[in-house]
C-alpha cells in the first residue's frame, strides 16, 4: 500500500527552499513517501498507477485550477486554460487542426522555413542557438496556424515578449499572493509590455487572416454543434495560446537535444548518416533520430511540472483526498526516479528501442502528459524538432563555444537552459 507522508521541517522553510530550487526539493521529497503531504492539503506524487488515476482514470474529478487561473490572465481561456465542458468542446473542434493530413502539410513549411532560416549562417559563426531555436520554431508556427510569415526584426521583438510573460507566470505562480501588475516592477513593466505586443499581434492575424488551410481560418468559421460561432475573445485566447505554448516549448526541448549532441560525436555521427541517407525526410525513417528525441524528453521535459485540483472527494490508491486538494506531479522528477530507470541521470539514446522498450513502466515516462489534457500538438511536436535538428544538423556540426558557462535547467513555465546556449557552427564538407 502506497504511504502518504507530511513533510518534515519549518513550512516556510520548505516553500523557499522550493522557491529557490525546485527541481531539487522535488527530488529530495521523492525519498519520503509516494504522497508527500507539503501543507494545506497539497501533494507531491511520485506514483505511475496514482498518476495515471489523477490524469487518466479519474480525470473527471480534477481540473488544472489555480495555474490555469493566472494563465488565463495572460492567454484568456483558451485550450491552455480552459475547464471542463469548455475544454471539451475547444479541443474537439482544435484537434482537426492536429490530423495527420494536415501534419503532412506542415512538413513542408517547416523544412523550408528551416533551410531559410540557416541561410545567413556562416561557418565558424558562434550563435545564441538557444535563441535561433525560439525565433525559428516562432516563425514556424505563425506560419502553419495562421498562415502569415514572421521577419526578422518583428521575430526577435515577439521572441522577447514571450520571455518577458513566461518570466513573470513562472514567478507569480507559486506565490500565495501573485504580484499585482499594476505595480511598476521591472519585471511587471516587461510583462505588460510583453502582453500588449503578443496582443497586437493577435488582433493583426484575426483581422488579416489569409486564406489557406490553417487553425485560425478553422476557428474564424467553424460553429460548435449547438449552432454557435466562436466568439472573438475565444479565438483570440487561442491564437495566444498558440503563440505562447506552440512554440516555447520546442526550441527548449530542440536546445537540450543540441546540447545532448554536442558531449557526443559517436551519436552525432550515427544521426547525421540517418539525416543524409533519408533524402525525403520521412518521420518513420529517423528510427535514432526518434529514439534521441525520446530520451531527450525524459531527462529535459518542457512540462516539467503538471499540477491538478480535485474538484471533488476522490479516492486515489486507498487513500481519500477531500475536494480542493491539490497534486504536483513532476514529469522532471519521474523520468530520474531510479526505481523507473537504469542510471535515470545518464543520457542513454537506445533506452526507448523495440529490444528495451518493457523496460519502462506505464506512466513513469510522461513528456506530453496523459489523459484528456495531454498535448494536443505531441504530434507536431515531436515531428518538428526531428526535421529542424535533421535540417540543420545534416548542413552544420555544432559545438559549445570555449568556457562556455555551466549548462543548467531553469524551471520556469517549461524546462529552459539558464542564460542560454551558445555554440559554434562548423560547416560539414559535402
């Protein structure tokens, strides 16, 4: 039977030592207990079948709550944010946006806005490759939802305002209290400048939208079945939404698979045969190349945290949980459990083969989620960061810059790498 466990120490103490490091403190409460209580009714899961009951089994009874709440302050209540009926209805009518027809479609505009975006770079050139990962993969999702081009000066501004929002949300998120925007911080100061240009933006695609076949045509005429249009507040939460989370999440997870690559030429060598062998770029065909996404996923998820409110009494491994309780599970902290995987912090590319795939438990391994509120763009997902690193990574071997500065994960609203990755382009000889 699964134990539940209060946290030992000052409360206090343990909110700020989790304030300042959260990835650790997971880590530490881990070794306590499979529910680990950490006050007023809020847990800590370190369980696959008890997380697979919150985000599967039993996800009628829960909702995203508080961090949906101070999202939606931001993106409005769009797929991200929404609740319940809402969210049902949003993503039924999203979801055809994600079918596979259509997927084949952004295949090509990703490839092509890819070699575009590599034109300008030059061999030896040292880059912020963690910041051409946010501009290319920002450019490429204006494009296959909304059917505009992005350019450079306008990539680089809108690039900023996303960081200056993810800054803040990850900030206030755990707060008892969130800061007040009106409050003339810094940091405020950014994110409201931040929020009125992603909102600019927003409002310009919806009234300039081209024709073609894309999410925002979908949504400016699509009805849902009761007959109804969807408002203009709604489709624009979801072009936010999409702006925000269709983008952020890929370039950090293409920036850990950059970094991964670098601290290996024999595994580099062996993708960069797939890539140049594999002319047409077929998805099934990266057979290594999806294998090194997979484990890049487990060590650096974007969604390193997932949290959930019971909106109800539940009853979750024998133990009852009264309504308004809270549940943190952290896909981070999962994915380096060794009692889930073979020396969990080394990085291991063929730990997802067809030969080792029983190896893994059921809902130890999570980057995308489980259940109705998993990613709704997995697919895509997982499909573009294999064709930008194929692209790039079949023209250009890239290394980390000489004393380059101790590669660390900064949890904010997803998994980035604290104050960038910086490496030097090398042009392979054809």
């Amino acid at each position: 039977m699964q134990t539940v466990e209060k946290l030992s120490g000052i409360r206090l103490k343990n909110y700020l030592d989790f304030r300042k490091d959260p990835l650790t403190f997971l880590s530490q409460t881990r070794e306590v207990a499979d529910f680990v209580e950490l006050g007023a009714s809020s847990f800590v899961v370190h369980n696959p079948d008890t997380i697979k009951e919150i985000l599967v089994t039993q996800a009628s009874s829960f909702q995203k709550g508080a961090s949906a709440s101070l999202l939606s302050k931001t993106i409005g209540r769009g797929l991200l944010t929404s609740e319940g009926t809402e969210h049902r209805r949003q993503k039924k009518l999203i979801l055809s946006a994600f079918h596979k027809e259509m997927l084949e479609q952004y295949k090509r505009i990703i490839v092509e806005l890819t070699e575009e975006f590599i034109e300008s770079w030059r061999d030896q050139d040292e880059r912020c490759i963690s910041n051409d990962m946010m501009k290319l993969t920002l450019r490429i999702i204006v494009k296959i939802m909304f059917g505009r081009s992005v350019f450079d000066g306008e990539c680089e501004e809108l690039v900023d305002a996303v960081t200056h929002i993810i800054d803040k949300s990850a900030s206030d998120l755990f707060l008892p209290f969130p800061v007040p925007t009106f409050i003339p911080s810094s940091r405020n100061k950014r994110y409201t400048s931040g929020k009125e240009r992603l909102e600019e933006l927003a409002d310009l695609l919806i009234e300039q939208a081209p024709d073609g076949d894309h999410l925002l045509n979908l949504l400016l005429t699509a009805k849902y079945e009761d007959g109804s249009s969807i408002s203009r507040e709604e489709i624009k939460s979801q072009v936010l939404t999409m702006l925000i989370a269709g983008h952020e999440t890929t370039a950090n997870v293409l920036s850990w698979m950059w970094f991964e690559l670098s601290r290996s030429r024999s595994l580099e060598e062996e993708l960069v045969v797939e890539w140049q062998s594999n002319h047409q770029q077929i998805i099934k065909s990266f057979k290594q190349t999806g294998l090194f996404l997979k484990e890049t996923l487990r060590l650096y998820p974007a969604a390193w945290m997932l949290l959930r409110e019971a909106t109800e009494s539940v009853n979750l491994s024998d133990h009852e949980f009264k309504k308004g309780s809270s549940f943190l599970i952290s896909p981070y902290i999962m994915h380096r459990n060794p009692a889930f995987f073979n020396e969990p912090n080394q990085f291991d590319h063929t730990r997802f083969s067809e030969e080792r795939a029983k190896e893994t438990q059921a809902f130890a391994y999570i980057p995308f989620g489980a259940g109705p509120r998993s990613c709704i763009g997995s697919q895509l997902a997982t499909m573009e960061a294999q064709l930008i690193i194929s692209t790039i990574g079949k023209k250009y071997h890239l290394e980390m810059v000489a004393n380059h500065h101790p590669v660390e994960a900064e949890p904010l609203v997803s998994l980035r790498i604290k104050n960038g990755l910086y490496m030097k382009v090398h042009e392979r000889k054809q």
